[in-house]
DNA sequence: CTGAAAGCGCTTACAG
DNA sequence: CTGAAAGCGCTTACAG
C-alpha cells in the first residue's frame, strides 16, 4: 500500500510555491505556470482552468520566485547604473528619466557607484554582472576602457551616457558639448570680452576633456592668444575645487571673464570674488555650465548653459531597449543640444 | 560501448559554467564550488587542488551566476530601496550613505521610485518583493501602510526612513522633526517675532504632519494665538508649490515671518517677495528645512535648519544589517538631531 | 579530502 | 488541452 504523499498538499516552510498552486487547484505545476506567466501558451487554456489556479493561487497567497524564473529564461530583468557622483544634482534627474522608461516593462534598476580610480573597480563591474543583469548604463563621464570591456567581455547591451567611445554595438548618448561651450563664448566674446579664462573640468571626466578641448578651439578659432585664454583645471565638479582652482587663476591672470566648465565651479569663483571684494560681474564676469536647479536666485545669477538631463536618461533607455530587443541598430548616438541661459553673472565689460 | 561523454568537456553556448571548470581541472562540481564560494569547506581543501581548480577557472574566464547561487542558498544580497523624490537632492546623500556601507559587504541597491498614490503601489512592491530581495529600506516620507503591511507579508527585514510607524520588528532612523521647528520658532521668537506663518509640506508625508503637528504646538505654548500663527498647506515639497501657498497665505494674512517646511518651500516665498516688492528680512522673515546645498548663496541667504541626511542613510544600513542577521534587536529607532544654520533671510522685527 | 545526489522554484519543448 | 521530464547553475548535507 503506497504511503499517501500528504507532505504534497500543505506548503512547507511557509514558502508558497507553483507546485502548492498546483496541488490545490488540482492541475499539474506546468499548467499552473502557463497560467500564471504571460507565455505564449496562456491563450490556450481554457477559462474554468484558469480561474481554478487563479483563485488557489489567490487562497494561497502566492507569489512567484522571479530569479528562479530568471535562472530558467536567462532574462533578469535587471538593469545596471553605473554612476561616480550621484552627489551632483543633475544625476538624479537622469535616474529618474531612465527609470520611468524601464519600471513600466518590468525592469529594476540597480544602482551602482564606482569610484573610476579604484583598484577593486573591474572586479566590482565584474561581481554586478555576475548577477546576469540584461543591460547596463554607464552614468558616468569617468567609465574607463576597462569597464567597457568587462561589459563587453559579459556581452550584456551597453549604453554610455556623456561620453562618445566608439565601439561596435556601443550606444551611446551625451550632450553636445562642443556647442554649450561656443554658446557661452559668443555670448562672452559679443559682450565684449578679451580676456577670458577657462576652468576645467578634471580631465579624467569626459565632459571635462571635451570642454576644454572646445574652449581651446574656439578661442583659437576666435583670434585669442593663448595668453589670453589661460586654462585652470579644477579636481572635481564641486565649489570647494572650483574656489580653489579661481584663487590659482587670478594668482597670475586677470581675465574679465571666466568660463567655468560646471555650475559649481562658478560657485566656487563667486566665493573668491566675495572674499576678495571683486565685484561679479562689473569686474569679473562669470558662467557656469549645466543649470543646476535654483541658480536663478543666487547673487548674481548664473548664466550658464542648460543641459537637458532628462532627456539624456530617457535617450538613454531607450537605446538599451534596442540593444536588449537585439531590434535595432546596435552604435546609436543620440547628442542632445545645450540652451543658453543669460542671467546677471555675465556683462559689457 | 558506451559513447564518450565527450560534449562535457566543452563549455556549451558560449557560458563557462561550474561543470566546465570541473572538466577542465579534472575535479566534480561540488568542490569547484567548495574552492571558489567562501564556504565553511573551502579550509579543508589542499592547496593543489585549489590551485587547479583556480587554474582552470581563469584560463577559462569563469564567473558564476550568482542569480543560480541565491536560488539555491535564499540569499540575494540585494536591498531594495524606495524613493518617492529622487529630485529633493538630500535623497541622494541618503543613497549614498546607504551603498557605501552596504556595498563594501557585497550587497547591491534596487532602486525603486514609487507614487504613493498609485493604484498599483502595492503590486509595484511586490514585484519587487519577487526577487527575493534580503531588506527592504524605505527611504520615502511618504509610505503608505499597505506598502509595511507588503513587506511584513514577505517577512523581509524592513528599515523605514523619515517615518516613525510602531510595528514589531519594523526599524526606523528620524530626524528630529520637532527639535527642528522648535530651534527656528525660538529663534523668530527671539528676534521678537509675534506673527509667525507656517507653510506645511503635504500632509501625505510623514516630515509634513509632523513638522506641521510642532509648529502648532510650539506656538500654541510659547503664547501665539491661532490668528497669529496662520498655516497654509503645501501640494508638494517644490518651489512652485511654496510660491502657490505663499500667494494664498499672503491673501489673508499679514505675518512678519514665515516658517517654511522646507527649503524649496522656502525659496517660493522669496519668487513671492521680489514680484511682490516685499522686502526681506526687513519686512518679512523666512525660514527653510533640511539645508539643500548651496542655500548660502542665494539673495538673501537662508536661515534654516540642517538635517543630516549622510547620517540617516548611514544609520538605516546598519539597522537593515542588524535586521538582515537578525542578530541585534529589532525594531530599533535611531533619531538624529538637526542644526540651526543662522543666516540671512531673518532678522528682528 | 572528494564525489554523487538532491534540490532551490521556475519554464519549456515534447508527448499524448 | 494537460502532464511528465528535463534543466537553468548553483550549493549542501551525506557517504565514502
């Protein structure tokens, strides 16, 4: 006489599983699942099937193990974000562009910062894929090669926000930095300026690379001497390094306008300019770059150029989708255009 | 004749998997995964063997699922995080905190925005809850209950920030909401100010009723009468929103100061002041909450109260450990205390 | 010290 | 239309 497999019909460990489901309704566990996910098999189930497992996977409670069905389909659902400085306001609006593309599909993002100097940083990329995430986004403007290649390496579809490496099957999508950049010197140079000062970026960055580069090129382009153009570059996109970069400039230049390559840097100059009584922009005119929020209010108000953020996340999402689907052209490069932003901290000199 | 096994010695489809490494080091599965996974078993393994199996890990890029390890094991080393206003930029700090001590341990962050008002909120959580995440950390002043209750179904260990809920086993980390409005009230009522406004956050978010429930109660007991201390509601922790109430406050009402439930709120006010010709401090004082970044250098510079949203990230992760080991004690609240920063938007009366 | 087996909870061809 | 089997890639008692 068979021992009757009682054990069967009673979850076990508080774990509501499909083969509880199943047992309930009475139905094997792959008809269960056939219900339940959204397969192609769903349409051919007969309704008083479907409500049997419905309503016992109701009466049980259950839930299903998604990496389970993960492991079984290949496919997590999962993307990453890679950012170095979620610190810096702009960041945020693009997480949460990316975000409201993919939550909608079934995507979670998972949110990952990456100091691009440290010496861990290939094995930390290595341990996120490891979880089979389905795409990534590079967030940051500091995402070295070897990065790249370790997503490479997974084959797992890759975008990289603000900078433009070209590879095969790398999308890419950033802002035209070269334009933000011209926008801010005509409006410096038809204000009558001469003397104009850079302060860059960290060169580590990709935006600060492009930055500079644009204002070395511009100036040159516009009949400036070098002498006249001097360049300071700041450690980071922070006030602090952009006060300290403005006190080195004005150690040895005396420019009527500085270009700054980040909102912060300028803030950093206005500081200096406060301390040492030089009147912005009556003496010193200066801008800033992104149009970080509320710099309307501040005294003086920056001009700057604005960036759109959150188009750059939407673009960017969306160009992981295509690479996901394999659908689309796989390289895509979306470049988005900066607006100019006139506001008091720039004048006739 | 038994045919050679002999599609086991290639990795199949491209992915090198456990059984390849075997293969290849001419070990089984099972001490593969004693030698590469950190188990209690690993010491026991001599050094030769470990040597080859490392061996032919490498040379055959081996990295593991590691969605197939929580599988086996119920462990996914992933924390959920949800956010309601990724855009308020002291969310931010939190997050950062929060990976910083959570990253280090191997744990990686969902991050998951939520309408607390959305019909699907409580689906929305437990998709999440589906992949078997180890904690969960609310980081939203805005939890409804439903979303505790989603988590306590799950009995996933919970952290919830910004919120004071009595639940067994729930952590919670604060501000010092009431510390806070009590350091700015006192510090009008010092400058003499007898007409003191409120302009509460939305009621829908724990910060708003609790920093609205002290202002009543502040000023009811330092002497005020309701007709002196006027309040008017915020639809959201925005500029906007802190202009729209301004406008409607200053229909009816006449104060000499403005306590602000938050700094954005507070940044509103001044839009209204400088259309309106109001001047201030001099005719009206205003007050802000949390201390976002650069409130310094705005026209005039704000007299608010600092939150240390570093510390609340900080100390939500290690709650969540605690909770996740199940070692320390639940239910643990830590409160933070916030700080009065004195600058220039207020003055005596 | 190492191997063989079972199983985590799903899904998916494949039969019937 | 439904079931039985195999398997995704790991880990973990359990033998030997």
């Amino acid at each position: 006489m068979p021992i009757p497999d009682a054990a069967e019909q009673f979850p076990r460990k508080g774990r509501v599983t499909l083969r509880d489901v199943a047992a309930l309704s009475g139905v094997h566990a792959s008809t269960v699942s056939k219900v339940l996910s959204a397969s192609s098999e769903t349409g051919r189930i007969p309704p008083v099937t479907v409500d049997r497992v419905l309503d016992a996977a109701r009466t049980l409670g259950y839930r299903p193990n998604l990496l389970a069905a993960s492991l079984r389909t290949s496919r997590s659902f999962a993307v990453g974000i890679i950012v170095t400085d979620i610190s810096n306001p702009t960041i945020p609006m693009a997480l949460l562009a990316i975000e409201k593309v993919l939550a909608p599909l079934g995507f979670i993002s998972v949110l990952a910062h990456v100091e691009p100097g440290s010496p861990s940083l290939v094995e930390d990329v290595n341990r996120l894929l490891d979880r089979q995430l389905d795409g990534m986004i590079l967030a940051s403007s500091a995402t070295p090669d070897i990065v790249l290649d370790a997503c490479a390496r997974a084959s797992v579809p890759t975008v990289l926000m603000f900078g433009l490496e070209r590879r095969p099957g790398l999308s890419a999508v950033i802002h035209d930095e070269r334009s933000g950049v011209a926008l801010l010197a005509d409006h410096l140079l038809s204000l009558g300026h001469r003397r104009i000062a850079h302060i860059a970026g960290p060169q580590a960055l990709s935006t600060g690379r492009s930055r500079h580069a644009a204002f070395l090129e511009i100036m040159a382009s516009a009949g400036l001497r070098q002498e006249e153009t001097p360049v300071e570059i700041a450690a980071a996109y922070t006030r602090e390094a952009g006060r300290a970069a403005c006190v080195r400039l004005l150690g040895s230049h005396r420019p009527t306008a500085i270009l700054a390559a980040h909102d912060l840097l300028a803030l950093g100059c206005l500081d200096v300019f406060r301390e040492c009584g030089v009147a912005c922009p009556a003496e010193i005119s200066v801008t800033g770059f992104d149009d970080i929020p509320n710099m309307d209010l501040i005294n003086p108000s920056l001009t700057t150029v604005r960036l759109d953020f959150e188009g750059l996340g939407n673009h960017a999402a969306h160009l992981l989708l295509n690479a996901i689907d394999g659908a689309a052209s796989e390289g895509d490069v979306a470049i988005l255009q900066p607006r100019l932003m006139v506001r008091g901290s720039t004048s006739a000199i």
